[in-house]
C-alpha cells in the first residue's frame, strides 16, 4: 500500500513539474539538468508555439533576445530577424511536425559539462505558400550561454528536394531559396547535419 502512495505522488510529482506555461524562451529559458531532461516534450512544443507567435506578428526584437548569447551576434548566412520574418507570406494558419530528435551531452549528476538540445522541424503553411522551418534550442547547459536558439532556418515546401529535412548546425538565421541553395548546402557541410 505503501508503495502505491508513494508511485501516485511520483506520478503527481512530474505531471505537475512539466508545465510550460511561464517558459519564455526569450527571456525566462533556464531550466534545471533533472527538470529539463524530464519534461523536454512539454518544452519543445513551448518553444515552437513562441516561434509561430513571433512569427505571426512579426517581433523580431523578442526572436533576437532567443538566440543563445553564444550564437546572437554570428551572422553566417548574411540574413537579420527581419529578413526570415518578412520571408513569410501572411499569417501561419497550420502546421505538421516532420522530424525531431534530442542531443543529450551528460558529463554526470554534479558536472558542468551537460547540455540538452532540441531539434525539430515542420512543414508549416500560410493561407499562400507551404514552408519547412528547422530548429535547433538548447534548454539547459553548464555554460549558461549557450542556453535558447541556436540555428533557425526556413525554405518554401517547393524547394524541399530533401524530404522535409533542413540544416539545424548552421549557427543563426538562414533562409534557403533557389538562387541560395549551394550556398546552404556548403554551410551545413561546415557547420552541421541533417534533421
């Protein structure tokens, strides 16, 4: 009997510990190595939910402030948070998740040496035009700078020749378009893989 409490105040214990509704992953993105390894799901679709919102109404000062403070000021593909913003024709009005994976580094319980990376993709579409975005969010890190947005990247669908697959390594903002694509490419072979 005993044992069953204590497996029903567990259980209680971590579905009230994953809620997301103060995660701002612009200015409030701190998570802890037990709470962020536990509950990364409920985050990750915090963090797409902000990015649809900062893209409807087109605020880039709060898209700027989600960089990681490693990654704000690189500028590797030559686009600003305007540039991406204005790249999208009208209001997101629905979207589908294409891939996800997590990147767990652990160094042990009581090392600096963790960080927790999340990267997804969707296939997301206007009322004009269909489009791939790809992420890449670290949650938490020993090195607290490197912590919020690292790589966020978009194409319209048409260009895809890549299965819904787009470049999460390429630090900052990149806009893949067909006079760019080589472009691109040769940066995800610098700087990252494939989602």
């Amino acid at each position: 009997m005993k044992k069953h409490i204590f497996l029903i105040l567990l259980v209680i214990i971590f579905a009230t510990a994953c809620s997301s509704d103060e995660y701002d992953i612009a200015y409030n993105r701190h998570l802890n190595k037990f709470h962020s390894f536990m509950c990364t799901y409920s985050y990750t679709d915090a963090v797409f939910e902000q990015l649809i919102e900062m893209i409807n109404t087109k605020d880039a000062d709060k898209l700027r402030d989600s960089y990681a403070e490693c990654i704000s000021d690189i500028d590797i593909a030559g686009f600003d948070t305007m540039d991406f913003l204005d790249y999208f024709d009208g209001k997101i009005i629905s979207y589908e998740k294409e891939g996800s994976r997590i990147d767990k580094r652990n160094g042990g319980l009581f090392s600096n040496y963790y960080s927790i990376y999340f990267i997804r993709s969707y296939k997301i579409h206007t009322e004009d035009e269909s489009y791939i975005l790809c992420y890449s969010y670290c949650f938490c890190s020993g090195d607290r700078t490197e912590e919020g947005l690292h790589s966020l990247g978009v194409m319209l669908e048409d260009l895809d020749d890549n299965d819904g697959r787009l470049y999460y390594g390429i630090p900052g903002i990149y806009i893949c378009t067909e006079e760019n694509k080589e472009t691109i490419q040769a940066l995800a072979k610098k700087y990252g893989a494939v989602n």
